[in-house]
C-alpha cells in the first residue's frame, strides 16, 4: 500500500467518511443544478393512504456502492474509495461497513441488503469463512441498531468463486453442490440473526452454455431439492423472512434456467415451491429478456408472487446487464402503479441493484446516483397514484373488456363455456365486428401524468 494509501486510510479527525455532505433534505424548490438535495422524495408525505417510505422501501446493495470498483471486460477498476485498502482482511471490511452504515444514515434509506462475500472475506475453510461472516455480521448488528436501519434481504453468493464455474446449485458434481448448500444454510442462519425481511436466491451461473454436456432435468432438480432444503432449514431455525428467487435472462451463462418471471412461476409450480417462494423482479434483467420493463413486475404480482423489485435499468441496445440507476419517470410510473394495486411490497421494497458508472469516480457521485433514483420513484409513485384516483386509464382498461362482463362472455371468463356454446353463439350474431385496440389513446394518456 502507497504511503498517500495509508495516510488516507488514518486520516480520520472529522469521525467521518463522507465529509462535507449533508444529511440529505427534501427541497421541493431547489433549482435544477441543486442534485445533493430530494426534490420529490418526502418520506412522510402521505400518498395513497401510506407515506412514501412504506410504498418505496428505499434500499441500498453493499456490492455496487461499497464494493464495485469500475472494473468491466474491457478496463481496469476506475473507482478508489479512501476507506478502502483493496484487501480481504477483516479490518478492511470493517472499515467498508461503518462508510456504508454512514452514507445509508445521510441518505435517510431504511433499508439495505448484502451478499455474504461483499462484507466478509473467504477464509481457507468454510469454518474460517462462517467465523469471518459471524465477525462481520456483530459489527452489521451493532451499527443496525444504533442506526435503525433494517435488513430488506441478504443473499449468498454462489458464482465469483471457481469452484461454482460450472454452475452451484447446478453444478455436476455433487460436492459442490453440497458447498453451495452449506453456503446457504449459514445466509439463512445470519438472516434470522439480523432479522432480514426477505432471503434471495440469485441465478448466477445456474445455466448451460452448450446442451452437449448438460442434464437439464438432472440439474433442475438438484436446485429444487437444495431449494427445498433451505424450506425445511428456514422453519427449523425459525426464520421469519420470505425465501425469493431473481429471474435472470443471460448473465453469464448462455441460457438461464431462471430466464424470466413465468419461467420460475412454472418451475416453482411444477416442484412444489410456489406455496414457500415469491421472485425479486430486476426490470434490467426484465429488458434483457425481451420484455417491457415492467413486465415481469406485472406477471409476478398477477399471479401473487410479487415479492420485491431490484429497482435498476439498463441499456437494451447493450445486450447486458449494465445495473444502471433508474432515471425513466414512465417506467417508474408503470412499476409503482403495478405496486399500488397489489397493496405494497412488504416484506420487500424498492432496492438499488445500481452502480455508478466506471467514469463516475467521486463520492458525491453514488450519493447523486441514489437521490436521483429516488426521486423517480418517488415521481412515479404521485403519477401512479393520480392515474388510480382519477380512473380514467382504469376505466378505459375495463371497457374494452366489458363483453366478458356478461351472456357467453362470462361463461368464457368462467371456464363454464363450451365449444358448441361458441358455436352457436357464432352462428346467431354472426362475424364480429373489427373494433381499435387504441393503443396510442393509452400512451397519450399515461403521458398526461408523467
């Protein structure tokens, strides 16, 4: 470590990480150029019967904010942090962690979440490994509790390693598939112990590249039995918090199992999880897939299995996943709307699966990132909620489907219609009659509100 490292490593008479910015304030008149403040983001404003911070759950990930360096496929890491030393010690980690219960306080976020390798380094076993979490996750408590600051979900990761580069839960070989099940048993254990909301199982690397060396019935299995082991797991320790899974479409593998939100809703339908699992919609993952950004947070929440949204975007032009803030007031309208109508997102929320970009290199930044982000959403949730009182997108929605209101219509709707009903019905009204689908009147329209 450079000498300048280490004097900014100790240089620490201000007690703070983040000096000269603010607890950040809700400033409905600040000018444009005034981005350290919120604009719209008021967490008591009442919006639909319920403040802001319960429909929003603001929350921060610990990877991208306090671990992410810049780094992509085609340049090296950009982004220092002064508290930083690039090491996997235990004191590193602990310096990560108090900057980031310190920039969560400033940003006045009541939530943030965590893989269990961002805030604990790997030993050369995994009992030297769950030591150093157990270290980690006393310091997380501790500063939990001074701050008040709740754990929305915690996770593990189950793909940086080698030993999962072919796949973890998927894995061929059963010894690793036992690692990434002692893996997860200990993330079960630290959620319980932190009082995590939710417990997420990401994708990763459970996927194929090429169908030649892959038993796609074998591996799908194997998940759902470790999956169904985590079941058994949470109610024997007596943990609380929802079990969700991610939908990712590409990231890295070639095809992934997990591809979309009905993918996994069949997959948790055909192995018997659907009753002890809900999914954590990423929208850029959504895009990738080759859906509308809301999409899968609309087929999740149809179907009841709406669990939590990693609130971030990407570039669909890119074909990858780029975890970038969301700035798109219509997508955030959409989401918020979709969330409105289901009640909320408790136990889950709002979390910023985002990272700054590799140009972006200054602290400021990441507090710029995340209030500007919030701020969408916090647009998106006054839109949505005038685009429910006035009713006029609603009733639009429920005209254009009002012939199942009633006669053959309803019977179909029903399932209690048969072939020869149509028939028949066919053959008294004769050819239906070509009706507009209108669908520039319904962007029109939801473009009044944004």
């Amino acid at each position: 470590m450079s000498k300048a490292k280490k004097a900014r490593l100790s240089d620490r008479s201000s007690g703070e990480f983040f000096p000269g910015i603010p607890t950040i304030q809700y400033k409905p008149d600040a000018k444009p150029t005034d981005v350290i403040c919120f604009r719209y983001y008021n967490h008591d404003e009442v919006v639909f019967g319920k403040p802001m911070r319960d429909w929003l759950r603001f929350s921060v990930c610990f990877w991208h904010s306090f671990r992410g360096v810049g780094l992509d496929p085609f340049g090296f890491g950009t982004i220092e942090r002064p508290w930083d030393d690039g090491s996997e010690s235990l004191e590193n980690a602990e310096r990560r962690m108090r900057a980031a219960f310190e920039f969560l306080t400033k940003l006045g976020v009541d939530f943030w979440t965590f893989h269990d390798r961002d805030i604990s380094p790997e030993g050369k076993t995994l009992e030297e490994t769950n030591a150093n979490l157990d270290v980690m996750t006393d310091l997380a408590k501790q500063l939990m509790e001074e701050t008040g600051i709740k754990l929305l979900w915690n996770t593990c990761n189950l793909f940086t390693n080698p030993r999962y580069m072919n796949g973890a839960l998927t894995n061929p070989d059963a010894h690793v598939v036992a690692y990434a099940a002692a893996q997860v048993k200990k993330g079960l254990e630290v959620g319980k112990k932190l009082g995590a909301g939710n417990f997420v199982f990401w994708g990763g690397r459970e996927g194929y590249q090429s169908l030649l060396n892959t038993n796609v019935l074998t591996e799908l299995s194997n998940m759902a039995s470790v999956f169904k082991m985590a079941v058994a797991h949470k109610k024997k320790i007596g943990f609380k918090g929802q079990l969700l899974i991610e939908p990712k479409p590409k990231e890295p593998t070639r095809h992934q199992y997990d591809y979309d939100a009905m993918t996994v809703i069949g997959f948790l339908k055909h192995f018997g999880l659907a009753n002890d699992f809900k999914l954590n919609i990423e929208p850029n993952h959504t895009t990738l897939a080759g859906h509308q950004y809301h999409h899968d947070v609309m087929m999740a929440s149809i179907f009841g299995m709406l669990g939590s949204v990693d609130s971030n975007t990407g570039s669909p032009d890119l074909g990858w996943d780029t975890d970038q803030f969301p700035m798109d007031i219509s997508h955030a309208t959409q989401t918020m709307k979709v969330i409105l109508e289901q009640g909320g997102l408790q136990p889950g929320g709002l979390n910023f699966d985002a990272k700054v970009r590799r140009e972006s290199t200054d602290l400021q930044d990441i507090f710029i990132a995340h209030i500007g982000a919030m701020d969408t959403f916090a647009r998106g949730l006054r839109n949505a909620a005038k685009i429910m009182e006035d009713g006029y997108l609603g009733k639009m929605l429920s005209d254009r489907y009002s012939s199942f209101n009633g006669g053959l219509g309803l019977k179909i709707a029903k399932g209690s219609a048969t072939l020869e009903d149509c028939e028949e019905f066919i053959k008294q009204e004769g050819n239906p009659k070509k009706t507009s689908g209108q669908q520039e009147k319904y962007e029109a329209v939801l473009n009044r509100y944004v």
